[in-house]
C-alpha cells in the first residue's frame, strides 16, 4: 500500500467534502470489487484446500477417527473437527 497526499490527486471540491469526515488522519481506499480476488484464488490454494476439505468428509464419513485424519492430512485435531462439522 503506498500513501498519496490528497491534496495532490483530488479535485479541490471533493477534499473539502473528504475533511468534514477525515481531517489529518489516514483513510483506506479499497479496490472495485471486480478488481479483488479473494484469498487464494489467484495461486490456486482455495481450490486445493476446498479439494482435502472434501477427501477429509469422504475419509470420515467412511470410518476414519478424526486422530488418525489429524495425522494423514498433518493438521490438527481442532482443525479437523472444524473441517468435518462444517464450522
């Protein structure tokens, strides 16, 4: 993230408006939506994360204990139970 001085990129009018709310302060301008992606879909990792997701439900719900699903899939057995109860 870099800062630009306000001053300096907004027309006159639109600063005056911007003060009456911030004043001195810093103020976060996000992306369009269009333009954000969320966490992972760039590199792939969602759709691979999705993906053990749905092989640790198919394992448990095939007689898999959650220890032994927390020690194949190397999480813990927090994470796991949160995986298979949908949390």
């Amino acid at each position: 993230m870099n800062y630009k001085n306000a001053a300096s990129i907004l027309p006159a009018s639109l600063l005056e408006q911007l003060q009456d709310y911030v004043q001195g302060g810093y103020l976060y301008i996000p992306k369009k939506e269009d333009q954000h992606k969320k966490w992972g879909d760039k590199t792939g990792s969602r759709t691979r994360t999705s993906q053990r997701n749905q092989r640790i439900r198919k394992d448990y719900h095939s007689g898999m204990s959650i220890e032994k699903l927390s020690d194949t899939y190397f999480l813990s057995v927090h994470t796991i139970r949160k995986i298979v109860y949908g949390r």
